[in-house]
C-alpha cells in the first residue's frame, strides 16, 4: 500500500532566480548611468565652447581685444569652474551619520543610538518638538534636512542640485557658488568673444565661410548668450542668499521656529540635549487617550479643537513675522562661507567655519523671540485670569440656586388678592367679540360726542340693548 508523504518545500531554482538577479543589476548599471550624464554634459559642453573660443584667439583677426589675451582668459574660466564643479560633486556636502560623533556607532546602524549628541536648536517641528529623522534614525540640528534623493540627512542642505548629481550642503556650497559664479563669467566671455568675430569677420569678410569655424561661432554666441542669462540670475539669486545667510529650503519653506526663550531644562547660552523619545506609555493621569476622549463631552472637546487651531494660526503668523534665526550681517554670513582667509575666497576649498551642529543665533531674533514670549505671557494671563472670573461668576450662581432651593419662598395667595375676582368670569358677563365689528360699534368702550362730554347713563344702556339686538340678528 503506497502512502503519501509531505514533500519538502523547494527553494526557486537558480535560473529562475538569475533573470531578477539580472534586471536588478541591469536597474542599477542605468540608475548610475544616469547619474553620470550630468557630468559628461558639464564636462563637454564647457570643453567645446573654450575650444571654439581657442580657436577664434589662435587665427587672425581684425579686433585688438581678440587674440591671445581673450584665449589665455577663457582657458583659465575653463580650467577653474571645471575645478570648482569637480570640487563641488566629489566633495560630501555633510551629514550628522559622517560626523565624527557618529563614527562610534554600532555596524547596526538602522537602530537608534544611546546617546544624542548635543547641538543647538532654534528651529522645531509643527507640533513643536524637536526635529528627529525617522529615516535616518538621527537627530537633526538646526538647517539639516532629509534628501530623498541622496537618503540620508544633510547639514545645512540648500538643495539637491541635478546637475551636480549630489546635495550641497554645508562643506561643498562655497564651490558651488563659485562654480556659478565662475561658469557665469566664462558664458559672457565667450559671448563677447563669438560676437566680435562674427562682426568683424563674417559681415566684413567671406574668407572663412567655406569652413566650420562660423557655424561653430554663431553657435557659441548663441548658447553661451542664453545660458549666461539664465544663470546669471540664478547665480545673484544664490549670492543674496548668501549675504543673507540663508539657504534655498529656508527661504522658499515655512521654518518654523522654537517659541520658547529657552528650554525648560537650560540656563541662557547653554546648549541643550536632543530629548529622548517620549514613551508611548499612558499619560500622568492614567488614561489613555480614548479613556480620555470618553470622559470629556463633545462641547470640550470642540473647544478644545478651536483652541488648538486659533493656536497654530497664531504661531504662523508669529512665524512670518520673525527675523531668520541665522542671519549675522552680510560680512559675518560670508566670512562664514569663505572663510577667514582672504587669500582661499576665490579658490573652490572647503573652509566654511562651523560644524553643522552649533549655530550663532542673530540678536535680532533673540529680541523677537523674547518680545513674543513676554507677549505670550501677558495673553495666557489675561486668558487665565478672565477664566477665573468666569467660574467665580458660576460658581456664584450655583451657590445661589442651592439657597433658594433649600429656603423656599413662600407664594402669595392670588385668591385673596382684591385685584382678582375669588371666581372665574363667566362667559354671559362678558361682550361679545365679533371678528368683524358690528354696525355702529367704536375701537373704544366710550363714545365721545363732539362736545366732548359723555352720554348719560340711560342712553348708554339703551345704546347697548340696540347693539346686542342688532347683534343676534346679525348672528
């Protein structure tokens, strides 16, 4: 008799798993790949235009101002914005996982660690903690952001630039600065260049038409024209940044800034440390939130919600209203980024001070800070105090009903009153009422004659006999 035995789970075969295998690898080689186009872009586009230029200074020409002064020029703009782009992509912009700090971390480094270091922290979230990386399981200091691209957090991050292929951040924006500014100036040069020639030799002179130098030319003028427009803003866009001491994330994005003077736990000038995550445990009183949520009545809960909102509504406009945390003057802003030797300004050398964890704040947003705290505090006593009243002025009258509930007022006898009739009214004794008046009927009970003395007390009665006669035979 045969019996039937449980097969053992089989593992996918080894061609079926090479094909996945395959296309991933295949996925990354692209990815990488794709990476790369940016700089062979950069790397030739620059390479062609100092060669046309080259080559316009080497032939002759009927300008003074092209020759070998306009060819050394445009190979020296060539040679350093080259070295500042190299600088700028192959340099780590920063990150508080690359710090020395940490560098000790366990090869585990998806856990979190045990210690935070310490840094300064002038900006929090939107609900106004500290700001901590999820991804990168790290705190995060102050101008440091999460690059989605790069994954992981960058110090100081300005932006993930495309065609740099890496973030700029904290070590590399000085040569990325002077890669535009570099790169700006070789443009106009070259404009310059391609223009005077086409000028002086192609509209004056036919002996270079049958060769591809012309066509080279115009098409220099033409790209080096449109590309220096374009990043010639560009490039006094991020130099104001620079004077300002801001970056690109903090200008176009709502930052939002710590309320407090100063942490609960901190004296002035103290740095404080990144607090440990809250426990997800119940609260001090015992209950959680649904228990809590229970106890409440909706009427609480809906001003609680109110009060919640006009509170982030004030802190937003608190918000726009406060200077940047980091702006130290123009001078101060860029001897941060070049440096304090005046002699490295000009070269693309990674000199910036500071570490990317401590930041001087500016004693303009100290005095806001401080202005709006003091102001915060006179709005939470005038709230508290006129919530004190309120419940007196309650409590007042809830004392008062119990009183008066407790002694109860003697009620008048209404029977006994003289106003009052001890019986009801009967209906005979009353004038009939009529929606319609009936004929001869006045608005008032006397009728006035045009003496203006009153009837007697005869013709008043023989008046009202009439009128109730006329009366049943109307009805």
């Amino acid at each position: 008799m045969a019996t039937l035995a449980s097969s053992p789970p089989t593992s996918p075969s080894w061609p079926k798993r090479r094909p996945r295998a395959w296309a991933l690898r295949c996925e990354r080689y692209c990815c990488a790949a794709a990476s790369c186009f940016p700089l062979a872009f950069v790397y030739g586009i620059t390479t062609w235009a100092v060669y046309v230029a080259v080559s316009i200074g080497i032939k002759p020409s009927r300008s003074d101002w092209i020759g070998t002064p306009s060819s050394i020029l445009a190979f020296s703009l060539y040679a350093i914005l080259n070295f500042s782009y190299t600088v700028a992509v192959f340099t780590d912009p920063g990150s508080p996982l690359s710090t020395s700090r940490g560098a000790d971390r366990h090869e585990y480094s998806a856990l979190p660690p045990s210690e935070y270091p310490e840094f300064t922290s002038y900006t929090v979230t939107s609900t106004g903690e500290s700001r901590y990386c999820k991804k990168c399981q790290c705190p995060k200091p102050d101008r440091a952001h999460h690059c989605s691209t790069c994954k992981r957090c960058v110090l100081k991050m300005d932006h993930h630039c495309p065609w740099l292929a890496t973030c700029i951040g904290l070590h590399n924006y000085k040569a990325f600065l002077l890669f535009l500014i570099y790169t700006s100036i070789f443009c106009w040069v070259d404009f310059g260049i391609a223009a005077v020639w086409v000028w002086t030799e192609i509209l004056n002179d036919t002996q270079y038409m049958d060769t591809m130098l012309p066509v080279n030319v115009v098409l220099l003028a033409i790209l080096s024209g449109i590309i220096g427009l374009v990043l010639g803003g560009f490039t006094a866009w991020h130099i104001s940044l620079a004077m300002r001491g801001t970056t690109t994330i903090e200008c176009l994005e709502k930052t939002r800034r710590a309320r407090n003077a100063y942490p609960p736990d901190c004296k002035e000038g103290e740095e404080h440390m990144y607090p440990a995550p809250r426990p997800s445990g119940r609260p001090g009183n015992g209950l959680t939130p649904a228990q809590q949520a229970l106890t409440r009545s909706y009427a609480e809960m809906e001003r609680q919600r109110e009060h919640s909102r006009y509170e982030e509504y004030q802190n937003d406009e608190d918000n726009e209203k406060m200077p940047s945390a980091f702006d130290l003057g123009w001078r101060r802003n860029l001897l941060h980024l070049f440096g304090d030797q005046p002699l490295l300004w000009a070269v693309p050398i990674c000199n910036t001070t500071g570490d990317g964890w401590h930041w001087e704040p500016s004693a303009k947003f100290l005095e806001a800070r401080e202005r709006m705290r003091r102001r915060r505090e006179q709005e939470s006593t005038a709230e508290q105090q006129y919530y004190r009243e309120l419940y007196q002025r309650n409590l007042d009258n809830s004392n008062s009903w119990r009183e008066g509930a407790a002694h109860p007022q003697p009620v008048p006898n209404r029977s006994s009153s003289p106003d009052r009739p001890p019986t009801s009214v009967s209906m005979q004794t009353l004038a009939p009422r009529s929606p319609r008046p009936r004929p001869g009927d006045s608005d008032y009970g006397d009728d006035v004659e045009g003496d203006g003395l009153l009837d007697s007390g005869a013709s008043r009665q023989q008046a009202t006999r009439r009128n109730a006669d006329e009366w049943r035979d109307w009805d």
